[in-house]
C-alpha cells in the first residue's frame, strides 16, 4: 500500500459575503478538493447570499446556497504554508515567514445572473492560476 502525498497546507481566507468570496471559496474547494481549507474572516447571513451568485454557480455544477467555511483562527494561519486573502484587511493575521497571495476582483453583489457570469468565469481562470503556481492540480 503506497503513502498518500502529503496535503499542501493552503489556506484561503475570505469575507465570506454575497458576492466575490462566495465564488472564490467555492471554486477553490470545488477545484482544489480538500487541498485547500477555506476559513472566513466574516460573516452574512445565509439569506444574504446574491441568489444571481448561486444561480451562476449552479450552471457550473457547483452549490453555494449552504456552504458556511469556518471561522479564522490565529492557529489556521500559523498552521498554513501559504495563506491567500481576498479583502480580509486586518483581519488576517500576519505571521512572518508566511507566503501571502492577495488578490481582487469586482464584487458581483446586487447584479443579476447575466452580470454575474462573467465575473464567475474570470474568478475560475484566476483560482485556477493560484493553484498552478502553488503547485496544486486542479480538478477537470
């Protein structure tokens, strides 16, 4: 019996809203498995959540209306090899040493599902180079 690889130590920290980080988390778990943990600096309530965002997501074959990430915790960072924000601000502890990806995109909060789609489908290009160059295989 051969010994599974080791699991990368990613963790992507979000504010985990109605919008853009809602995508971004999902389409890294999606794509990533359990490769990456999701941990959210922030909180909406699930009736928040853009019901164009979910749509578009379900198109991809990806549901969103229930995924609720954990919360962020010092030791998550500390425990991480790489840790990627999106709008986390002082949110995210910094730890020394740590490789840190930042990134943005346009929030696609209030738009409906034909606005929606195009920033759906530039999130998925983006996660997908973020986990190239981290090394991680993305799923078909």
């Amino acid at each position: 019996m051969s010994t599974p690889a080791p699991r990368p130590s990613v963790l992507f920290v979000c504010v985990h809203n109605a919008g853009r980080s809602q995508m971004r988390a999902a389409f890294l778990t999606h794509l990533a498995g359990d490769r990456v943990e999701v941990r959210s600096a922030g909180s909406a309530p699930a009736d928040a959540v853009n019901p164009a965002v979910v749509e578009a997501m379900k198109e991809v074959g990806v549901d969103i209306s229930a995924r609720k990430p954990k919360v962020l915790t010092t030791e998550a960072v500390r425990s991480s090899d790489v840790v990627i924000t999106m709008g986390c601000g002082d949110a995210c502890p910094v730890f020394p040493g740590k490789r840190y990806l930042d990134w943005q995109l346009e929030d696609p909060a209030g738009q409906g599902v034909e606005a929606v789609r195009p920033i759906r489908d530039a999130i998925e290009q983006r996660v997908r180079e973020l986990l190239c160059e981290l090394g991680i295989p993305a799923a078909a």
